[in-house]
C-alpha cells in the first residue's frame, strides 16, 4: 500500500544527540516526510520505514493511504 503522512511528531527526546536540534532541521525533517510517498504493508511497517530513513522515533503519526 501506498500512504502520505498528513501530520507527523518526533521523538527529539533522544539523550544521545550531541548537538542541539534547531526548528529549521525539525521543518526540514517533517517536510522531508511529508513530500514522500511511503511503500508499507500496514500502519506499523510505515512507522518503521519512517524511523528507518530519518533516524528518529515517532511519538504520533497521521496519514492517508494512496488510491491508484
């Protein structure tokens, strides 16, 4: 199935970033997610794929599945 996030929230809570996380690079990664098209099987395979390309968890996620 395809999806596209509609709505996504990070986890930046992460204690082993060195550096602080400025609100530019968090736009850039929602922006980033939502201009994808994201192959999945189901809602939890998405949130994997997701962690997987942007190295951050997701705390709440929202998304449409694409019709062909």
């Amino acid at each position: 199935m395809q999806f596209q996030v509609t709505d996504i929230a990070f986890d930046f809570s992460d204690d082993a970033y060195d550096e602080p996380i400025t609100d530019e690079y968090k736009e850039e990664l929602r922006e980033g997610v939502f201009g994808t098209v994201w192959e999945a099987d189901d809602e939890d395979d998405l949130i994997e794929e997701i962690t997987a390309a942007t190295g951050w968890c997701i705390k709440s996620i929202d998304y449409r599945i694409v019709l062909k």
